[in-house]
C-alpha cells in the first residue's frame, strides 16, 4: 500500500511539475515579443591621453564626431527580461598629437557588435520605455590611406543604455520610433601601435532615433 501511494505520488509530483513548467512557457509566449530595428545615430568619442612623449608633450587622441546606423533584432520574452543582438557602422577617425612620429589621423571604420539585456517598463504617457545593459566587440578597419602605418583591431566593450518606443495613432499596431542613448565604454584604439597607447578607457556617446517593426 505505502509502495502504491509512493509511487502515485511520485507520479502526481511529475505532472504537477510538468503542467507548471507548461504553465510558465505559455506566460512567457503570451508576453513575448519580436521586433527589428535600424537606427540613425550621432558617435561622440571621448579623449584619451598619455603619458610624455620624447619631446614632453603628453600624446593626445581624440576622434570625430560622425553619424552612422545600426540594426537589430530584440525579442522580450516578459517585460524584465528581453535581448538583443546589434550591428552597426560609424566614421571613426582618430587624430593623434604628440611627438612627429604620433602624429597625424588615423581614417579608421568602427563596427560595433553587441548583445545586450534588455528590461521594458509600462507604458507612460504613450511612451514604453527601456533599459539594457551588454558586451561588445567593435571592429576598426583601416582606410588605405592612413596617415600612420595603423592595422586593424578589435577591442571588447561595455554597453549601457536607455530609451523609449513611442508609436503615433497613425501608424500601424506593428510600427513605432525607437528612441534611445547607447554608451559604449572601451580602451582608446591604438591600432596595435605601441607608440599609440594612451592605456584610457573612453565613453561613446551614441544617441539615436529609428525605426522598430514588430511581429
């Protein structure tokens, strides 16, 4: 008899767990979410410096300002937890001072890959907003004409950011802007150039406004 009742409660302990986890993965269907995305953002790099050159001067690296865009795909699986996966493409040319030989521009191409987690919040006043937090791994390629003999490198990255969907009454169930400010934190590129190391850490600062398509 306690072998029956033991095996029968066994056996109700298996179904009861199994229609819960039933239960959580239609929760998380019934709440799941898939869009893309492609936005036009604005890439303002911090500045790095270094130690004294030869000739005292400390080396200085700054970069320009560009536009450039990314596109994504993110899907939320339940409001608090959602990820996305981005790439994305900007003008990042560096210019260095220091002595002659750390001198000059360096016309390089940064290509940012990312996978970030991405938590959504209610919607506000006709604004559903975000935040998110991930990795990166940002590509420099080289331009040819390079003032200084620089390679091609690739640096890890932390990324950060907030933002907000907003879909106007006009527009269909399925189409919103995506507003949003995107931080990228990495060593300055040195472009595998001893010479070039200023051993900083920058902040990228990418605001952004596109477009998002929702399944």
């Amino acid at each position: 008899m306690n072998t029956f009742w033991n095996r029968s409660f066994v056996k109700r302990s298996y179904c009861t767990a199994f229609v819960l986890v039933l239960s959580v993965f239609a929760v998380a269907s019934a709440h799941a979410q898939t869009d893309v995305n492609i936005n036009a953002f604005g890439a303002f790099p911090g500045t790095a410096t270094g130690p004294a050159t030869v000739t005292g001067q400390p080396l200085k690296q700054t970069a320009d300002p560009s536009l450039g865009f990314r596109i994504g795909a993110r899907h939320v699986f339940s409001p608090l937890f959602g990820l996305e996966i981005n790439y994305g493409y900007s003008r990042a040319v560096q210019h260095f001072t220091g002595d002659p030989s750390q001198t000059g521009p360096v016309y390089a191409h940064a290509k940012p890959f990312s996978i970030d987690y991405v938590a959504t919040f209610p919607t506000f006043h006709g604004f559903k907003p975000f935040a998110l937090g991930g990795a990166a791994l940002v590509t420099y390629n080289i331009s040819s004409f390079s003032a200084i003999p620089a390679r091609l490198e690739r640096l890890p990255a932390g990324e950060y950011g907030v933002g907000a969907d907003y879909r106007p009454a006009m527009f269909p169930r399925y189409l919103g802007f995506r507003f949003q400010y995107r931080g990228l934190v990495e060593h300055a590129p040195d472009f595998r150039l001893p010479y070039l190391q200023t051993n900083n850490l920058i902040n990228i600062a990418e605001p952004s406004v596109g477009l998002y398509f929702k399944f």
